[in-house]
C-alpha cells in the first residue's frame, strides 16, 4: 500500500509542478506580471487574476492527468490541495518587485529573518529564485493533501 501512495504522490506533484510553470511562466499576461505587486487594488485584482487562471490550470492537469493515469482522487483533498496552492500562491507574487524594500514585508521579511538578506541585495536573481523555492515547497505540501 506505501508505494501505491508514493506513487500517486509523485504523479500529483509532477502534475501539479508542470502545470504550475506552464501557468507562471506561458499564461500569466505582461500586465499581471508586470502589476500584480503593486500596492492598491490595481495590484491584488491583478494577482487575483493570475492566481485564478493558474490554479484552472492546475487543476485541469491534475484532474485530467489523474484520469489518464488512472490514479483516483477525492474531491476534498484536491479541492483543499488547490487551495493552499493558490493562497501561497497569491502570498508570495504579491511581493511581486518588493525583494530589495529598505523596509520588507511579508515573504520578504521572511527571506530577512532566514539569512537571505544579503543576498536578495546582491543578486538580481534572487528574488525570483525565493519565489520559485517558496512555490515548489507549497506545491510540494499540495500534492500530500491531494494524493492523500
């Protein structure tokens, strides 16, 4: 029984990785990248609608992957999977362009209080790189609520 759960975690997680990517980096329009950030509502509606269409398209591959893999899911973990994936989602993207404030908040705070500081102001690529890290992590925790 332990593999067939080790198994249905790892296909959850490439399921929910893969989608993840084709919705940040293929689907996300230039505006929301580009505003979903910034502080006011301009920002949060266009967070909001990014993290709308990508957690549609996560849950488009792990409904119709699990199908085509045959793997069985019930709706309550997915639904609470997709879940924490968006909201953590939404969390991080709205630091959107704040990795190097004089004054972070939220994952930025973070990010200070765990020893990047330095880091995220030196390296241009950082901040996207503990967004990345912070994303895998949280899809990580989703695939175990869905798979389980």
């Amino acid at each position: 029984m332990t593999s067939i759960r080790a198994a249905r975690f790892a296909a959850v997680y490439a399921l929910l990785r893969s989608a993840a990517d084709v919705a940040d980096h293929w689907i996300q329009t230039d505006h929301q990248a580009t505003t979903k950030g910034n502080l006011g509502a301009a920002g949060r509606r266009a967070c909001a609608a990014h993290v709308a269409t990508y957690t549609a398209v996560q849950a488009a591959a792990l409904l119709g992957g699990a199908r085509l893999l045959g793997i069985r899911l019930r709706p309550g973990p997915v639904t609470a999977a997709l879940a924490l994936s968006a909201a953590t989602h939404y969390v991080a993207d709205r630091q959107g362009g704040h990795w190097r404030d004089p004054e972070p908040h939220g994952v930025v705070r973070l990010a200070h209080a765990t020893g990047s500081g330095g880091w995220l102001q030196r390296d241009p690529q950082s901040g996207y790189l503990l967004d990345q890290a912070w994303h895998h992590a949280f899809e990580t925790a989703a695939a175990l609520v869905a798979s389980a």
